[in-house]
C-alpha cells in the first residue's frame, strides 16, 4: 500500500478486471482506460454529438472531498481536487455548486456524512428539470469489500450482488468525523438515491478520483431504466489510487485535459469521449499503476456533450497570461503535440499560478476583464 494511495488499510482484495468494449448490454458499457488507444471521432470521422446548452438545460455541481486531517495515517489533497474542480465549473459560468468538504465543523449541513450528502442530493434533485446536467464529484477514500460485510448497513432493498461478490464504499466521515463501516456509503445505496432523487430526463455524470473506483457508480448492475449517466472513475475496482500531493491523478488529468481543450476549442462543446481520451494520455503520463475507467448506460460519450466547457482566456492568471499564451498558441498551431509537452506546459502554468499565490497576486482567479475583440476571436 503507497503511503500516498487513496485507499483504507491494506486488506485482500480479489481483482475484477474487464477488457475495454466490454459489455453487458446494449444499455450498458465499460471501457478500460488502460487499452483504450481508440480514437473517439468514431469509426467514420464522426465529430457531431448531442450539444447540451442548447436544451436550455442547467449544470448542477455537487462537489464532495474527505481529506482526513484529523486521521493523520489516512491525509489526501482532495480539497485542492475539490477546490480545481469547482474552478473548473465556474470558468464554464456554473452557478449552482454545492461544496462538501471534512474541513467543516459536523453540524454543518455541508460536512459530508453519508446523511448529509443524500440531503443534498435530494436538494438539488428538487430544483433540477428534465434535461439539466447532475455533475457529481469524490475524492477522498474508498475500498472494496466482501458484499457480506455491507450489506447490513445498506439502506436499498435494491442490493444487487456483484460477479465478484464484492462491493465499493465511500469511506465518509460519521458524525463526530469517525471512520467505521456503519457510517460509509455503499455503491448501492449511492446509485438508488442518484436515480430517485432526479427526474428521468436529467443526464448525470459523476466523476469519482479515488481507490477501487471502477464501478463504484454502480453504472454496470443498477437497473437505470432508460436513465442517461456516464461515471469517469480513476482506477478499476481492484487499483489503487494515487495523491500527488498536489491532489489526486484523475482530478489533475482532468484539470490537464479541460485546459488543453479550452485552448483548442474555446467555448464550443466537446463531447464526453473527447474529453475522455485526453485525460487517460494525461493520467497515465502522471501514474502508470492505475488505469482510468470510463462506464455509461443509456447515452454515447462519443456524442454527449461535456457539460463544463470553458473560454481559454479564463484560465490565464493576469501577470502571467502572455507567457503560456505564446506556448500555447505553438501547441495550437501543432495539434500533434506530445502528452509530455501537453503536461509540462501545465506544470508550468501551476508553478506560476503557485508563484503568484505566494506574492498575494489574483493566483487562479480567472481574468474578470476580458477585451471584446479577444472574447469575437477566440480559438474554435
């Protein structure tokens, strides 16, 4: 077990490993980010996809991070995850986001013990319509463990077993910041209130940067009827995965990807597997030990829209704009650029956003004064 492993203490855990294009239905589908070297353009050069903000749907973001200060042999950066992530959904003009965090005190509505995070998500479930946008965001701890075990604390009378006889949890907090299996969140109990909570017309996307994740959304053995979801997990169910200590792998591969398509696509949309295919370079550029899991029933991430484009412009802290604007507009330019360049030149964006921060400057605060003529030019 890595000191830096986004998983609970070491235990057994059997492997359950599926080969990319696996399925088990026509409605459901789960690919290996590790042998996914496709192309998402699709077989005949499609690019079109179902676009998203012309529904006159909303985004909802739900953002959830355990970083376990007070379990000192467990501590993650999953509130700097959690902090890039909600970052990322107001550069796309995202104003409803709902940030739980363990850095709260327990009585706060938005510290997230499993009671809380299903109050929110019924919240949000409330005042969301058919065609909004359900974004659901993890870091922190999870595991995999024998169904036996949680079954007692599962709350669905749905508990589906699994080929592997083993299920996924949530490692939350209990009440008084605890760290027992009667207050984690089992996969079951997670995907019944996820699909009760919304109206059948509401796509939902959740993004889990934690251990044993690959299924952890239940995508695969929930009965989602005609539900459109799609889960981006960081490793498959029997991986572990890494903190950087700069924040998880998959957090930062998506920071890495959003970037670099905002840069080459503006405002447009991108599709789902866009999106997808950049993150697993950038993933495994940052970790070769785990392999990115991508599942969806119901929909195509070839032709879903990523709910959470952003401007280029946005993402240039003022004194160092024209700086990594030049190296970007050379990455443009050469659409072949390597994953290494595409890495380091956000490496060098992070060290002078850090740079910065430390001299009291705007740091990742987004350029509030955008030139009209820059917004009508921007890259396409």
């Amino acid at each position: 077990l890595k000191w830096n492993s986004r998983s609970s203490p070491p235990r057994h855990v059997h492997a359950r490993v599926m080969g990319a294009g696996h399925s088990w239905s026509e409605r459901h589908r789960h690919l290996d980010g590790g042998l996914a070297s496709y192309c998402w353009e699709g077989p005949c050069g499609r690019a079109d996809y179902d676009a998203f903000r012309e529904t006159g749907g909303v985004v909802r973001f739900l953002i959830v991070t355990c970083e376990y200060q007070y379990l000192p042999k467990y501590v993650l950066t999953s509130i700097r995850d959690g902090c890039n992530m909600q970052r990322i959904a107001q550069k796309a003009g995202v104003s409803d986001i709902t940030f739980m965090r363990d850095d709260l005190p327990t009585d706060d509505p938005l510290f997230p013990t499993a009671v809380h995070l299903r109050e929110q998500i019924r919240a949000i479930g409330e005042r969301s319509g058919e065609e909004d946008y359900f974004v659901f965001f993890y870091s922190g701890h999870a595991d995999s463990v024998d169904s036996k075990v949680m079954k007692p604390f599962a709350l669905t009378r749905r508990f589906q077993d699994e080929d592997d006889g083993k299920d996924e949890v949530f490692q939350l907090p209990g009440p008084n910041r605890e760290f027992a299996w009667k207050y984690f969140l089992v996969d079951d109990d997670f995907a019944e209130i996820l699909d009760t909570s919304f109206d059948k017309g509401v796509r939902i996307l959740v993004i889990t940067d934690c251990c044993h994740s690959g299924t952890i959304a239940d995508v695969d053995t929930h009965n989602w009827g005609d539900r459109r979801i799609c889960a981006f997990a960081a490793c498959r169910d029997s991986e572990e995965s890494t903190d950087t200590g700069r924040g998880g792998v998959l957090s930062k591969a998506i920071d890495y990807a959003v970037r670099e398509l905002a840069f080459t696509k503006g405002k447009k949309e991108y599709s789902l597997g866009k999106i997808w295919s950049k993150v697993v370079k950038y993933a495994h550029h940052l970790e070769t030990d785990q392999e990115p899991q991508l599942t969806f029933a119901n929909m195509d991430p070839e032709s879903s829209a990523w709910p959470m484009p952003q401007a280029w412009w946005r993402n240039f802290p003022g004194t160092t704009a024209f700086k990594v604007q030049q190296e970007i507009e050379r990455m443009r330019r050469d659409r072949r650029t390597s994953t290494v360049e595409g890495v380091r030149t956000m490496q060098m964006w992070e060290e002078a956003v850090d740079a910065e921060e430390k001299q009291g400057g705007p740091g990742w605060a987004a350029r509030t004064e955008v030139d009209e003529e820059l917004s009508e030019g921007s890259p396409g």
